[in-house]
C-alpha cells in the first residue's frame, strides 16, 4: 500500500515540474537536464525505475529489513497413510468346470476372519460325466485285482522253480529274473493304488459339488473388492470374486513420493495429532525405501510412495491419529536470505522494494530456492542493503 502511495506521489511531482515548463513564460523558469528529463519520464512510464529523493516523511511509516547472510532450510510436508502390505486375490480356479454365482455373503468394508464363507456358488456339474467317472472307477479297480493276481502268480512260480535248481549258474539266473518281478510288482502295487487314490478324490470333488457351495476367505482381513457379478452370473475360470487386505500384520508408513523429495536413508520429523484431544506429538523417522505400490496391491494408494521408518515410538500408537511427515530436501549453508515479506512478484520475475540515502527503488534479483521464511538470492542483491516490508 506504502508503494503504490509513494508511486503516486513521483508521478503527482513529475506532472507539477512538467506544468511549471510548459506554462511559465519566464525565462528563469525550472529547466531540466537531458538526463533528469529521461530519469522522470522513466519514472512515469513504469515501475522499475522508482526513485523517491525525499523518504524522510515515509521512514516512520515503512517497515525495513536487510539482506543477511544465513542457512537456508527447505521442508516439505505430506499426509502419511498406512499400507497393509498382505493382500490376497481370491480368484476361481476349477479348470473347465464353470459355475454360478449366488450370492456374496460380504461386502466391501467388512472385516472377515480366515475361513469365513464370502461367496456361495453353484457348479455347472455335469451328471452323465460324473457317472462315466464312477464307471471308469470300478473297471480300473477290477482291472487291477485281475493284474495284481496275475503277477503275483508268476511270482510265486518263480520262486517255487528257483527253489528247484540245483546248478549255482541256473540259480544265479533264475535269483535276477525273481528280483526283477519282485521290484516290478512292488512299482506296479504302489502306481495303481495312486491311480485309485486319484480317482477316488476326483469323485470325492465332483460329488462336493454338488449343490449350493461355498469359498472361504484365505486371511482375516478388510473386504476391498468384490467382483460385479450377480445372482446366475457365470463365474469363469480365472476370474476375481473378491481382493482382501489383511490388518494382522504391522503396516508401513508411506508418503506420496511422485517428485521423489523424500529420498532414501533421509531423517524426517514425524508429527501426530490425536483426533480426540488435539494434542500434537512430533517423533524422528528414516526413509527406509521408495517403492511403487499399485491398485493391485494398494487399493487405496497412489503409484509412487515413499516408506518410512519410525525411529522412535511404536506405529501401533499411531492409528487412528492424523499423521503427517515433513522432510527437508535442501539445505544451503551461508548464503543471502531475504525475508519473503520483502518481495513481490511480476510475471516471473522476483524483487524488492531498496532504501539508500538517495531514495527508494525497485531492484530485482534471481532467487535460488525459498522455504517459507526467506528467499535465498543466487544474484542481483548484496548483503546488508535494506528493502522495504511491504
């Protein structure tokens, strides 16, 4: 307001010595230099060349402050969140063997225990190939008792002519032909009876199938996903029923890191406002890593995120609270700082307000970095120069 007022009162001056030359028919009347001439219609044609020869009437009206010389310190602060690092994708997976959805017995929000039903579904159970199973069951388990007999019967007639001999060479032969029915009928036994076995559970699958059925939650955890599926929705192989994040295991901490200002190994203050009294807390933290966390992983998250390790304090204290961590990316050390209240802007372009013996003018600078006290300036001031408050 200072400025604007100082502005007025050169322009109202230069109009008065512009009238007085023009108007006045002496010829001891005010003549002005060429160089005081361009100087005023410089003034009056725009800012950066303000000069006031007489500021006594404003130095008990206008702030000052001078140029220093200090350390900068730069911080940014952001939101922290938590990020439950275990999620689970519970997804259907049957082969060919399709089904139907009937209905979802949760919804988005809801905290399930492991082995909790989520979803029930019918399978697409085909009646005549469960049959063919069982038919298929039956003849392998008769064509087994049949080859079984046969080659146990061939080797008990191995032994019984071994037993025979007489001859050390015909014994010697006949020994290695009854070891090799031996070991085949062993292998024989022990591949069949896993065939059965496999047979069996395939049937025992095939019949759990039948009617209403239910899949069950892998972790406890938050309900965040579910599918679109409606009641009598096919239910393909491979397709999503529902994404869980589990709360069991301790959370990270992590901030928005897009620019990447909060860099690996760097301390950051950690401050925490209990929601309930107001009550503010601030604790030490590292940036232990920068890592990128998707939707896949974090639902409620960004791409770029930045974890960060307390260094004092337990994280478990820290729920339900609002958390936020300030990091301070640069630090420049015995460099020219001006106050912020100093400058103003135009267009791109940073200055200052000068006060000298001679008057006040408008001075720009190149600055090279700020925080939200001070500018730091790369070049254009020196220190020690007092400039206007506005």
């Amino acid at each position: 307001m200072y400025l604007q007022k100082i502005k007025k009162i050169c322009i109202y001056g230069i109009i008065l010595v512009m009238a007085l030359s023009c108007f006045s028919g002496c010829d001891n009347s005010p003549r002005l230099d060429t160089e005081t001439q361009k100087l005023l219609e410089d003034i009056a044609a725009k800012d950066d060349a303000i000069i006031i020869d007489d500021v006594e009437d404003f130095e008990n009206k206008i702030k000052f402050t001078n140029v220093i010389r200090g350390d900068l310190l730069t911080e940014l602060t952001m939101k922290a969140e938590f990020y439950y690092p275990l999620v689970r994708d519970v997804v259907f997976e049957q082969g060919d063997l399709g089904a139907v959805l009937v209905e979802y017995l949760c919804s988005v929000g809801d905290f399930v225990q492991k082995g909790d039903p989520i979803v029930s579904i019918e399978y697409k159970v085909n009646l005549v190939e469960l049959e063919k199973m069982k038919l298929n069951q039956l003849n392998t388990v008769n064509n087994y008792k049949k080859e079984k007999s046969a080659r146990r019967q061939r080797l008990d007639e191995q032994r019984k002519k071994l037993e025979s001999l007489y001859d050390p060479d015909q014994i010697a032969i006949e020994s290695i032909q009854l070891s090799y029915l031996e070991e085949d009928y062993s292998n024989y036994i022990e591949t069949m009876e896993e065939i059965l076995a496999d047979l069996d559970e395939s049937i025992r699958e095939y019949d759990e199938k039948m009617g209403v059925c239910y899949i069950y939650s892998p972790i406890s955890g938050v309900i965040t996903e579910t599918s679109e599926l409606k009641h009598g929705s096919n239910i393909t192989n491979g397709q999503l029923l529902a994404r869980i994040t589990s709360m069991e295991e301790e959370p990270y901490l992590v901030v928005d890191n897009e620019h990447g200002t909060f860099r690996y190994n760097m301390e950051v203050d950690i401050t925490v406002t209990d929601k309930g009294s107001n009550g503010t807390e601030t604790l030490k933290g590292k940036v232990i890593s920068g890592i990128e966390l998707t939707d896949m992983s974090a639902w409620y998250l960004g791409k770029n995120y930045a974890v960060i390790k307390l260094l004092e304090g337990d994280i478990k204290d820290l729920y339900n609270k609002t958390v936020r961590a300030t990091c301070y990316p640069r630090y420049m050390k015995d460099v020219l700082l001006v106050s912020k209240d100093a400058v103003s802007l135009d267009a791109s372009n940073t200055y200052v307000m000068v006060y000298t013996d001679e008057g006040i003018y408008k001075k720009k600078f190149v600055s090279g970095g700020e925080n939200n006290d001070y500018y730091f300036v790369f070049n254009g001031l020196d220190e020690g120069i007092t400039v206007l408050i506005d």
